[in-house]
C-alpha cells in the first residue's frame, strides 16, 4: 500500500545474528508499528533488534513497538532503546524526550500492554540499527574465547563441554591450577582443589549476564594481585553462554526447541540438552562421595572461615540464635531430595576495549608476553621438583548464575534458605556471607532476596534450586553455596561504590527467579544507568568479594 504515501517505505529486517523483528507495518505517512518475533512455541516477546534502510532524511518518524508482552518494565522509568549506525558504531541511548512507554487505545487489537513508541530522525543515508539492550552475540563470544586461546596463558585452560541442539559449542573457561601454583610444598599440598562455578546467558535475552561474565573474565586474567591470589588457590569454571542457541535466534528466555532451561534443570530431557551438559558438569564438580554425617557441615574449612566471617559481621545472629534453641528440640534432619592492567588489554582505555558494536567483538587486543609471573612459580616449582599432581578431590564451594531482571533497578540475590539438611542454624548464617560481603563492595546489591516455598512451584526446575537438591543428596550439610544473581537491564547505584546488604524476603509462589512481574523500586541513592562497562565492573567486584572470603581460607 506504498501508493497511499508520498514518501518510499522504510526497510526493515532482522536478519542477523541475535536480530529480532517479526514484521513492520506502515499506518501512517510518518509513522510505523513494529512487531516483535515471539520465543519459539511461547509467547514471550521482550527482545528486539532490527536494522532500517532507505530512510527519509530530516523527518522525524514514529515507531510504535508492539508486543512487549509486561505490564511493568524499566522503560517505564531508566531504560531507553539504544542506536546506532553504520558511521556511528558506539550505542547510544535515545533522549528520554523521544521515547513513550504507555497503554494505546488504537493498539488494543494487538495487546493488552504498553507500547513501547519513539520518535527518531535520521540524518543520513546509511544503515541504522535499534536494539532492546546492549548484543553481546556468540560470535563476540567465540572470537573473545579464540583470543584468549592465543595468548596461551597456562593458567588458562578452554574446553567444549558438548554441542547444543542446534550443534553449537558450550564452552568452559577453567581459570587457576592450585596445584601447580600453590605455595604449599608437597607434603602440605592441599588434597582439594577448591572450585567457582559461573554461569550466564540461560536466558538468552538477559544481555548483562555476558557483560559481568566478560568483567570476570578479564579480571581473573589480568596481573591484579587479587586475581593472582585466587588463580594460585581456586579452580574457577566459567561457563560464558548456556543458552548459545537462544543468544544466535534472538530470543528472550527459551533455547531453540521452545524450552525454558531454567525451568528444566531437575530432569532435562532430550530437547533441553543444554540444561543435561551444565547439571552433568556440576555433578563432576560435587564428587561421586555422598556424605551423610551430621558433622559434614563443621568438616568443611570454608564452612568454618564462613562461620567466623557471620560472627565478626553480625550477619543473621537473631534469626540463628532462635533457630539454635529450636534446632535443641527438633534434631529430626530434612530429608535430601578496581583499577589494574590486563594481560589481554595493555594500552587501551576500558571504553576502548570494550566496542557494544552488534557485529564486532569487544575489542580487546591480546599481546603475548614473554614470561609471565604465573610461568616463573610454575618453573621454579618444577626445578625443585615439586608434586603438580591435581588434588585428590575437587569441592564446588560456589555456584552463581547470572541473570537480568527487566522491571527493577540494581540487583539482588536469590539464595537457597533450605540448603542443609541437620545443621539448619549455621547454614542459613553462612549462606548470607557473600552476598552480604558482596553488598559492601558493590552498592548495586542493597538486598538480599530470599525466595523459596516449601511447595512445588515455578522455580522448582532452576538452576539454583536443581543443583541445591543434587548438592545436599551428595554432600549434605556441605551443599555447595549456590546463588541466581539479578541485575537490572537498565539502571541502579554505582558499581563502583560499596554499599550494605538489607535482607528482604519474597515468599510469592508465582515469582520466580528471574523476570517475574514486580513493582519498579527506585533507591533512595543516586542511579547511574548501566552500560557494558558498568557491567564489567560488577564482574570484577563479585571476584573482589570472593576474594574477600578465600584470603581468610588461604592465610
């Protein structure tokens, strides 16, 4: 129907990697409504990413984007939709002048939510692109891991953990090897390797997961003394993108069979094998013992520093002081059911390194030094002839999953209240440690979210409760600590500012991990609004919080 309109249509597509645009359609001279693809078998529409060719110059254009199926989001309140162009390549966020979020009586027909509209005049003839948050696609991804390969740092070590359904790599990163770099000789060489596991992307939508990741990443690989202390002591599994599949089509949660992995984590079948692969990885790393002492919670030497740390900190003595009463007359158990230089970034500025450019990689150079400070302890250890033999037995202490949330601002944690099985009193003090500890470095944690239900109900397939369960049938009382990180897709307080953990519970049984309808909470603090930087340094405080914990393990 372009005869009706004086001016040519705009072209549209989404036709690359992590593009999502079902369809556009022309209502008015000026104006077009633009409809977003749904997850595959759901209907679950948040994510886009288009590209616009043949613009008109010099008129301003409104776009009406329909199908954001939730009432409540962040671009009722921070969150803008991000630009950019061929000659322009950095992001940036639209003026909030330009953009409406609001109920539209003449888009009833299509939805029942907000449309997401804005006004934008092109300038030159070129491509424009507009996407939902800042792409980290599994190209970036597998050009940054290729990078990293290069440098052939031996600290380093980068496996396939198998091939998702649509026959895409699920890659692990395993940084630090105790037992070549302890400084424990070898009759005092510690007999366990002491383990992180961090996953991101389940859902593929939840761009921030890879931003945090990717700060991780380059942390634990840079010359920072606290980078060096944890490689010398902690075997670090990262897991950059279990949902590959999702990422690559442009969806929001599911993987490419329609299935939301974090809803399938207790008994993946065969159409969630991405699901099958992390939950086979975290059973290698609890161990094939199954240990059903009641003293397996005291045995444990972090278990202790963590204890300590809750005493020294006053973390969660009211709530333990009664349970410890209680715990005297019930002894029936549960049953089981900063500023440093990387190694991969010499001489460029952060805002240099890292490009959110949809169709090129962080830029990151990698430059091959000729010796690192890691090599020379390993040779020095090797000419004394000491035992680099891995330790007899590998413990998973943590496991963190990150995730985003598209209607708060900052972040929070979902913890697992009910991770013991005798030792309820210790367990609920010492699983507040991280979070708590990770609050005071970063101000972007100002809570503590507990969320569980002794009934079956929507979380029961997530990561976090799955691997609870396989933790406590194998280890009881010494379940490794295991945590689903929110952060805001938009805004919240400074990364970079300390802040102090305030314990709020959630006891709705229709939340759920991640993305659940909530009302927006704007901090009392200033915001900033979170960009692929701001993201990478909360990737580096959780390390300076763990960090936190592991020196007082490791005195």
């Amino acid at each position: 129907m372009n005869w009706l309109y004086q001016s040519p249509s705009i072209a549209f597509d989404a036709n690359f990697e992590s593009g999502n645009l079902a369809s556009a359609e022309r209502v008015n001279e000026f104006e077009y409504d633009l409809f977003i693809q749904p997850d595959i078998s759901t209907t679950t529409r948040m994510w886009f990413y288009f590209r616009c060719q043949s613009v008109p110059l010099n008129q301003p254009i409104l776009f009406n984007i329909v199908g954001i199926n939730k009432s409540n989001t962040t671009f009722s309140t921070q969150q803008r939709i991000i630009v950019r162009s061929t000659s322009r390549s950095k992001w940036q966020r639209l003026p909030s002048t330009q953009q409406f979020y609001t109920n539209s009586s003449k888009h009833r027909c299509y939805s029942s939510f907000p449309i997401l509209s804005f006004s934008f005049q092109f300038e030159v003839q070129e491509e424009y692109f507009f996407a939902f948050g800042y792409p980290y696609t599994y190209s970036m991804l597998q050009k940054f891991i290729a990078r990293i390969a290069d440098h052939s740092l031996p600290f380093v070590s980068i496996d396939s953990l198998g091939k998702s359904s649509q026959d895409r790599d699920m890659t692990c990163i395993t940084i630090g090897r105790p037992s070549v770099f302890s400084k424990y000789y070898n009759d005092k060489r510690p007999e366990t390797m002491h383990t992180v596991m961090i996953t991101a992307r389940t859902h593929a939508g939840e761009f921030p997961g890879s931003y945090i990741c990717h700060g991780i990443l380059e942390f634990m690989l840079s010359n920072n003394p606290k980078a060096k202390f944890l490689r010398n002591n902690v075997q670090f599994k990262i897991v950059p993108m279990v949902n590959p599949d999702g990422v690559f089509s442009g969806y929001y949660r599911t993987n490419s069979n329609g299935y939301d992995l974090n809803r399938n984590f207790y008994e993946p079948v065969n159409q969630t094998q991405e699901a099958t692969i992390i939950k086979g990885l975290a059973e290698e790393l609890m161990g094939t013992e199954r240990s059903e002492t009641v003293g397996s919670f005291d045995q444990s030497t972090l278990n202790s520093v963590l204890l300590d740390i809750a005493t020294q900190e006053q973390i969660g003595l009211t709530e333990a002081s009664q349970d410890e009463d209680s715990s005297q007359s019930q002894s029936k158990p549960q049953s089981a059911s900063g500023n440093y230089k990387s190694p991969l970034n010499k001489e460029k500025s952060k805002s240099e390194r890292l490009s959110a450019v949809p169709a090129n990689i962080p830029k990151i150079p990698v430059k091959a030094t000729k010796l690192s400070y890691d090599q020379m302890i390993e040779q020095e250890h090797a000419k004394a002839g000491l035992n680099t033999q891995p330790p007899h037995k590998t413990h998973l202490d943590f496991v963190i999953d990150l995730h985003s949330h598209s209607n708060q601002s900052g972040g929070f944690l979902f913890l697992n209240p009910d991770g013991y099985i005798f030792q309820r009193a210790k367990r609920q003090r010492t699983e507040q440690v991280f979070p708590q500890i990770l609050a005071k470095n970063c101000s972007v944690f100002g809570s503590l979210q507990s969320s569980f239900k002794e009934s079956q109900n929507v979380r029961e397939g997530s990561l976090r409760r799955a691997f609870c369960q396989l933790g406590k049938q194998k280890l009881a009382d010494d379940c490794p600590y295991i945590y689903c990180l929110e952060i805001s897709n938009s805004h919240g307080p400074d990364p970079a500012e300390g802040g102090k953990a305030q314990l709020k519970v959630e006891e709705d049984a229709e939340s759920s991990d991640a993305d659940q309808d909530m009302e927006e909470e704007i901090p009392d603090q200033k915001f900033v609004i979170y960009t692929p930087e701001k993201y990478m340094q909360i990737g580096e405080k959780i390390c300076d919080s763990l960090y936190d914990i592991y020196s007082k393990l490791f005195k």
